[in-house]
C-alpha cells in the first residue's frame, strides 16, 4: 500500500495544504487543500473519501473535486464517489455545503438515481472493506463528531488520529494492533496550551502525556501532523525537547518526526 501526503498543514500559507491523503490511487482520507495538488487524471481515479469529521480544513476540496472531474467520470460510467463520514459529518455537509446555495448538491445530480456522490455512514469501531483496503474507526475527541483511521498493510497499520484531544480510547485500540507508523496532530504550542484545550486539539505538553499512554515495549515512527504554519517551528522545538530529556517517572523516548506534505510512505 502506497499513502501519498497531499497536505498536512493546520492551516493554509505558502507551501502549505491543509490535511489530506492518498492511498494508492483510489482512496482519500480526508479532503483538505493539498487534493488541489492533483491532477485531473488522478482526482477522477479516486472512488471512495473516508472523512474524519467536517471542519473545512479537511473537507474544503471535496466539492471542487466533484465539480472538477464530474464530465470525466459521467462520460466514463464511473460509479458514485462514495463518502465515507460520521453521520453528524454527512449532516453538516448536506446542511452547510452541498445545499445548492455554498455548492450543488452532488447526491443528487446528475440524478437522484445516478448521482456523481453518495454517503456511507459509519460508526466509531467499525471494520470497513474500502477500494480492498481494510480500514477501522477510531474514536476521536474534538468539539464535532470525528473519527481517526488505522488502515491494515502488509507491514502493519498505518493510523491517523484526526484531530483529536485527549483520547484515552484511542489509545487502548492502537495498543492492542499493530502498529507501523502514527500519524498524530499537534496544532497549537504550549503557549496557546489553553485555547488547544478549548478547541479540543493537542499542544507539545498534552501530546507528551498522551505518548505515555504507549505500552513501553512498543515502538513505531510518530509523524506530527496539523501544525499551525507560524507555529510549527516552535511546536517541533517544544517537542524535541521534551523528547530529548524526559523529566517524569516512566517516561521514555519516542521516534517523532515531522510530516510534510509530499511525503510518501510505502507499507
């Protein structure tokens, strides 16, 4: 399995796309900016987007995808994009977004029998078959209802937390499969530790006691993901340092990267 980083950023700037990624040639996990990255070809390859939860930085491409390939796949015979979200998720966009005043409604066009998009509701801890890759739900804390990946590979499960706060759940799943890369995000550095909390995301000081949560005998590659852009150098700064010289009983080290978008990973 291929798994192709379009975008990982917490918010837009030079050089940035918001939260998205490919695996192999089919499937999108999430629906940030950095979809924009792709070409044509490839946007009208892509059959199923399984979204963590409704916030624009994660869907704001979904609607200009389906209106860029729309001739391509109605001339191809494709099947519906099919959407793969929370019910609150699926609400939301059909409230906010494909309400024919934000965006047409693409559930229903270019009929409601042979539309270009359909929903999937799914549910936290289900086990979905998805362009034959298998995927689980994993919970997620955040102020609207949202999920996190961990998709089976032969070298493992790649994982993705969505954005997320505290997470005790999450955790006593990820310790029970294995693991070959994490990817988790960290928007705010502790000096803006308290509008993290409010916003339900995670800070360096509140990600350090999540990591505790990591059975000690298991190690696997943590990528750091959703960093504010006037932010990150300070974030990964943070994080290093209380990486680099555990100061609490128990702690241990961690291999803690930073995402970036571009990056592909091969599992």
């Amino acid at each position: 399995m291929r798994v192709r980083v379009l975008g990982c950023s917490g918010a837009i700037a030079h050089g940035c796309r918001t939260t998205s990624f490919l695996m192999d040639d089919d499937v999108l996990i999430d629906a940030g900016t950095g979809v924009g990255d792709l070409s044509l070809e490839e946007m009208a390859r892509i059959d199923h987007v399984l979204l963590t939860h409704s916030h624009l930085d994660h869907v704001a491409s979904l609607p200009l995808m389906l209106d860029a390939v729309a001739a391509q796949r109605l001339a191809a015979g494709a099947p519906p994009l099919t959407v793969h979200a929370l019910p609150g998720t699926i609400s939301a966009l059909q409230i906010h977004v494909f309400n024919n005043l934000i965006w047409p409604d693409f559930a229903a066009i270019p009929s409601v029998e042979t539309p270009l998009m359909r929903f999937v509701p799914i549910t936290v801890g289900e086990q979905l078959l998805v362009g034959g890759k298998r995927v689980e739900v994993l919970p997620a804390v955040h102020t609207v209802p949202a999920v996190g990946y961990a998709v089976d590979s032969p070298s493992g499960h790649w994982v993705f937390s969505g954005d997320t706060e505290r997470n005790p759940a999450f955790w006593q799943r990820i310790n029970r499969i294995d693991v070959a890369l994490l990817i988790i995000e960290t928007a705010f550095s502790d000096r803006e530790k308290a509008l993290a909390q409010r916003s339900l995301h995670l800070a360096p000081s509140s990600l350090a006691e999540e990591l505790d949560q990591i059975d000690r005998e298991r190690r696997f590659p943590i990528y750091i993901t959703h960093t504010k852009p006037a932010e990150t150098g300070l974030i990964m700064d943070e994080i290093q340092r209380f990486d680099e010289a555990p100061n609490r009983a128990g702690d241990v080290r961690h291999d803690i990267r930073w995402l970036s978008a571009g990056q592909t990973f091969e599992l």
